[in-house]
C-alpha cells in the first residue's frame, strides 16, 4: 500500500442487497452493473482507512484469464503487497481503482472501471495477445475474511486460443496454465473460489 493511495469506494448500503451478503456470487450484464454502481454515487477515499471501514466497499477489477475452451486457467502464486493473501494461489489479476484512472472530473463509472482495468492488465502482464478482449461476467463479494470484507470483485475474463502469448510481470510469482478441473485441489484464496463458481453459473 502506497502512503497517501486514494481508492475508489461505494457505501455498502447503497449497494443491492445480494451483492453484499456474506457471501455472494452474482453473474450480471455490465450495464446492469454499471447502472447501479453509477446510480449510488462513488467516491475516492484514503485506502488505509477505508481498510478498516467495512461500511465501504472498494471495488476491485478482478480479470480472469482462461484458454478458449475452456480447459485451463492461468493461476499464479499471491506475493503482492497485500500481506493478508501471501502463499494463497490466485486466478484474478487486478487491483484497487484510483484517481489516476479518472482523466476528468466528468468522467462517467464505466470509463473509471475500463480504465482501471485496462491499467492493472498492463501493470501486471509483461505481454497479453491484444485480440483477447475482457468480458465482464459479474460481481462476487464476501465479508469471511478480512480482506473481503472490505472489497467488491468486478469480475472480467479473458478467453484465448493463444495462452502463449501472455507473459506475467513479476507480481504474477510462478505463473502458470493449468487444467480448470484441477483448480480447487489447490490453495486458493476465497475469491477465486468464489470465481471459479461464477464462471460455472453463467
């Protein structure tokens, strides 16, 4: 966490119900996310304490990257700066929004989200096949750990026929391809579990 990291937050209670359960796993259309997000008024606010405030929700681009048919899924080894998910394997790359994703003060949530998005990709992969395009496909939350309590996953994927193309950055420690059906016999942190369960209901 950088001193002074401004993130971008929505108040809990201004968001549906079923995305903030105790758990919850909603496959949704992105207007219909955006629509909502839009409608309850975002906000940035100090990271540090919007870590420690679960009436806040910081959302969180959660891009998954999967081979066309299915049958892998690009996972890699948690080493990042958040020390809570350390040694947890992971199949989101993505990271917390800020300022810098807004280049207006007018801009509209989509364009933050999409920008946000876009930057962690690049931030994270030192290479990604440019015809691949992300597809959002819906929204997971949970408030067991403590991590979770305190975000909200937009989820996007990925599909390529070309997984060769894509080159990890140093964050993605021990990045691989493995077989989708062998996932859950790993030590995955909550949310990628939670992911993997999203992609099985849409």
């Amino acid at each position: 966490m950088t001193e002074n990291e401004t993130v971008l937050c929505i108040k809990r209670n201004r968001l549906p119900e079923s995305w903030v359960q105790q758990k919850s796993i909603v496959p949704l259309e992105l207007d219909l996310f955006i629509e909502h997000c839009a409608a309850t008024g975002f906000e940035f606010i100090n990271r540090s304490d919007a870590e420690k405030d679960p009436s806040y929700k910081q959302i969180i681009p959660y891009i998954i990257l999967q081979t066309s048919d299915f049958e892998k899924t690009a996972i890699y080894n948690r080493k990042g700066n958040e020390q809570r998910l350390h040694n947890l394997c992971s199949i989101g790359i993505g990271g917390h929004i800020n300022p810098v994703d807004m280049k207006t003060q007018n801009d509209a949530f989509k364009q933050i989200l999409i920008t946000g998005m876009e930057r962690e990709l690049n931030e994270e992969l030192d290479q990604r096949s440019e015809d691949d395009l992300p597809h959002f496909i819906g929204v997971i939350s949970e408030d067991i750990t403590d991590v979770g309590k305190v975000h909200l996953g937009a989820v996007f994927r990925i599909l390529t026929t070309v997984p060769e193309k894509f080159s990890p950055g140093l964050e993605l420690f021990q990045f691989a391809w493995k077989k989708t059906k062998n996932l859950e016999q790993l030590n995955l942190e909550l949310w990628s579990t939670m992911a993997l369960k999203l992609i099985s209901d849409i």
